[in-house]
C-alpha cells in the first residue's frame, strides 16, 4: 500500500497529525463524554475503556489526533485502517469529535481532508458505522457515501460483527 497512513494535513480549521503516546490525557480530555458515545456499543468515555481504546489505536500504525487550529487543542481522532484483501481501499474510522464540534464543518474537513489523500494512491474510502449510530449515518450520506448491500456489502463485511458500510469512490 501506498498511501502514508500517518501523514501530518491541514485545513482552515483543523490539523491532523499522527497520534503519539503523550497524547494520552489531551485525548481523553476529548473524549471524556458520555454523550459522545451514547450511540456506539463501547463507552469510551470510561477511563480504563478509553485507556485500552488509545493502546490499540497506537498499535493499528494509522491512528491520527484531530486539532483544531484556532485553539491548538486536540478535538478528537481518527484512523486510516487497512482493509484485508482491498489493496485499493482503506477505512477510516474509529473517529471522534468532541461535542462542540458537531454539527458539519469540522467533520466535514478533516473527513474530506483524510479522503484527499487516500485518495492520491487509492480508488476508494470505506466507512463501518455501527448498526444503531443515526449520527454517523447522516454524516456519512451527508458526505456521499454509498450504503452497500448485497454482493458489494458482502465485498466489504468484517468477519467480526455486523455494520453498515459507506464508501466513497475517487
């Protein structure tokens, strides 16, 4: 694969960087709640849930910190997952904004900000988004991604547990 998974890219708003292990407590500032989470199965605003959630995001090579450039603080994160079996794929996932930061622009730029750039050495961006998460869904339609069903679903389909999985194409 050739896409750099821990790029450092910016916008207007926001600033993405590779997130490193000192980026504990500013991240967990972030994330700690409850409301974020209320439509995920995991509640990450949980110290120890969270704890574990930022170990396994270090270890995926992918895991990116979300910045937002007028106040230099961390808002949130995201990933750049490979896709087993689809070279000319990857995810992004596993993304938070802090609640203040809802609402569009922001997820907007730093999702369109990491697409751009998949998107210079890849064809196509897929997003798993959990069975009961309105929120994400909306965002992800919002943004033009394609609801896959049928044979491209079953193309895509972690192995682990059911999702609705969006793409977007280059």
């Amino acid at each position: 694969m050739k896409l750099n998974r821990q790029a450092e890219l910016e916008t207007e708003l926001v600033k993405i960087r590779p997130l490193h292990k000192n980026d504990l407590e500013a991240l967990y500032a972030a994330a700690n709640d409850p409301l974020i989470w209320e439509q995920h199965p995991v509640h990450r605003h949980k110290r120890e849930v969270f704890k574990a959630f930022f170990k396994e995001s270090l270890a995926t090579g992918g895991a990116l910190v979300i910045i937002d450039k007028e106040t230099g603080s961390i808002i949130g994160s995201s990933r750049y997952n490979v896709i087993p079996g689809k070279e000319d794929s990857i995810e992004i996932g596993w993304s938070f904004l802090q609640r203040k930061y809802w609402g569009g622009k922001y997820n907007r730029s730093f999702k369109t900000l990491m697409m751009d750039h998949a998107f210079e050495s890849l064809s196509a961006v897929a997003y798993y988004v959990d069975l009961e998460n309105t929120r994400s869904k909306q965002a992800m339609y919002k943004l033009g991604g394609i609801l896959l069903e049928g044979e491209a679903y079953l193309e895509y389909k972690k192995p682990d547990r059911e999702h609705n999985v969006f793409l977007i194409r280059k």
